[in-house]
C-alpha cells in the first residue's frame, strides 16, 4: 500500500483546532496538508449533475470546479498551485485518466501532493465530520483525527471569527452565530465524531484542543503513532497563531481555554450546556452554575428559526444541496 491510499482527514467542530492541527502535521516531511480542500461538499455533492466522469464533456465541468474550488474558498496560496498546473496543462492530463470520483478526488491532491516533494496527502475540512463514512468508503485505510473543543470557548471563538477574515466573508461570518444554533452543530458534529470512532476505532481518534495547546508534543507525539508517521521535531514550528488575543505572534498559545469565562453571556453558557451537556461531561468539560434571565432566553429561543434561515441563505454558496446538508445535521445519531 502506498502512503498515499492512506490519506490524514481533519474534521470537528469549526473552531475546534482544526486548522491548527493542520498545520502542524503538514508540517511533517512525508504529509502535504494544502487549505480547505472542500472536494466532497462542492464535486462530489453535485456528482448527479455533473455526470460520470468517464465521460469526456462531464469531466470537462468537473475540472473547471475544481479549477477554481481554492479560489472560491479564499484558499488563495492553494490556488496560485492549482493555477500554475492550469497553465502547464498538467492537471488536465492529470485528470483524464479518471474513472470515477474517488479518482477524480486523489489525482488533485496526489498532483499538488507532488508538486510539493510529499508522499502521503491530507485534507482538513470541519464539516467532513458529517461525511466520515463516506470518507472511507472511498478510502479504507484513511486516518481521520477528530477535533474537540469547549462548547463555551466553541461559542466565543464562533462568535467573534468574523474578525480575522476578509470583509465579504465577516458579512458572512457575523449571520452565522446564535448561541442555540452553535451549540447544536458542536453537539452534532461531536455526536458525529463520537459515533464514527466506536465504529471505527483503527481509522478515527480524538484529540482535544486544550491537550495539543498545553502539550503539543505529546499531543503530536500520539497523533503521529495513530497516523503511522515518526514525529518530528520541526512539526512543532509554525507560522500561524492559534488565538485572537496573540494575532500579532506566532506560535501555539494556550490563550484559549477557559476565555468564555466572563465574556460569554449567562444566557448563551445556560443554553450551550442544557443542548451538550453529556457530551460535554464525557470529553470532561464540566458544567458551571448559571442564572440568566428568563427574558434573554424566551428571546434567543423565539429567534432561532429566523436565525436558521439566515444563516443557510448567507451559506448558500459553500454548502451543497440544501436537502443532504441539513439531513445529515438533523438526523438522530446513536452514541
């Protein structure tokens, strides 16, 4: 088996060290790590539309998506990559050996994967938390390290991550947040997370953020012997900060945990921990006492499906079909 049939997913909660889980281990010398590659929520969900890819005009449309899917995504060091294979006409050639779309998925990667002088690929998208199966399904002998995180410091960080981006983005970003909105998708992400590792214990493990901020080589140390990679010093340089109170350094900061005390509402603590609170227990988060106002929580329920509704149409654009987004976040999961 070559590395490269054993691709490393990262998947979570947004706002739960992904990135930064990222970037660490595509730190490692054998392990290409590009941007949010977002290949199964904007290919393979219109795979009907698109057709078969054996098929010379359908793997023409599949190739312009592709062709533009950093760009799209603001991943614009990842697409400068891609434009240069564009250019040279080597993804095209790359590509039209494709037979399906699992092919399709591992010659885009394998190329820029390459390009890079790396032989073993990886992908980190939160929301493939929601696409585990599939993601196996397509590679069997994948690694999938799952991201956990705080609900409360999920909800600040959630709240507040319209800051660090683009402006058109923050519009985005700013409808987004609603405290029993949020705290649904940590608890289904996670519910998703928790389901997928007792079915498949060799191919998922997790790994939570205040572990890998408190200690990263440990944490990396663990992740590496799950992924079959030897650790490596250098993976723990990064260019890249992991907090909002250190955006102007470097490095990894332990900032992060425990920040909801005193500045998320007691009305958005009340609702994250009554919506998550077993989970929360069973990744030893543990509950704090609150009393908000019943006023502020008749008003914050009473808003939830407008909020809803908002924040689908402000993610039109990157989600997919609407129908097996919103299936795969509302329907019961056994943990």
């Amino acid at each position: 088996m070559k590395n490269s049939d054993s691709p490393v997913f990262i998947v979570g909660a947004p706002r739960s060290g992904t990135t930064l889980t990222a970037r660490l281990v595509g730190n490692h010398s054998n392990i290409f790590m590009p941007g949010e590659t977002h290949f199964l929520n904007d290919v393979y969900a219109r795979r009907r539309a698109l057709g078969d890819p054996r098929v010379r005009e359908n793997l023409d449309a599949i190739t312009a998506r592709l062709s533009t899917l950093y760009s799209r995504l603001n991943e614009l060091p990842d697409q400068e990559r891609i434009d240069q294979f564009l250019a040279s006409g080597a993804l095209a050639s790359a590509l039209s050996g494709c037979r399906s779309y699992k092919d399709v998925f591992t010659t885009f990667m394998e190329i820029q994967m390459e390009g890079e002088g790396k032989a073993r690929w990886g992908n980190q998208v939160p929301r493939e938390v929601f696409e585990i199966q599939v993601l196996l399904e397509m590679f069997p002998d994948a690694k999938i390290i799952g991201c956990v995180r705080d609900v409360r410091d999920f909800l600040l960080s959630y709240q507040g991550k319209w800051r660090r981006e683009s402006e058109e983005t923050a519009v985005r970003l700013k409808k987004l947040y609603h405290p029993v909105i949020t705290s649904m998708i940590w608890r289904k992400s996670n519910s998703a997370l928790e389901q997928a590792r007792k079915l498949y214990p060799q191919n998922v493990t997790i790994s939570r953020y205040e572990d890998l901020v408190s200690d990263p080589e440990r944490t990396l140390r663990y992740l590496c012997e799950f992924v079959g990679e030897a650790f490596e010093p250098e993976m723990l340089e990064t260019q890249f900060s992991n907090s909002s109170a250190q955006e102007r350094e470097f490095g990894i900061f332990q900032t992060g945990i425990n920040r909801w005390c005193g500045q998320l509402p007691e009305s958005d603590v009340f609702l994250a921990q009554f919506i998550c609170g077993k989970l929360m227990r069973q990744y030893h988060y543990q509950p704090t006492p609150t009393h908000p106002r019943v006023s502020s929580l008749t008003g914050i329920i009473l808003s939830t499906p407008f909020k809803l509704f908002h924040a689908l149409h402000a993610n039109r654009t990157i989600r997919g079909p609407l129908v097996p987004y919103l299936w795969k976040r509302i329907r019961p999961t056994r943990i």
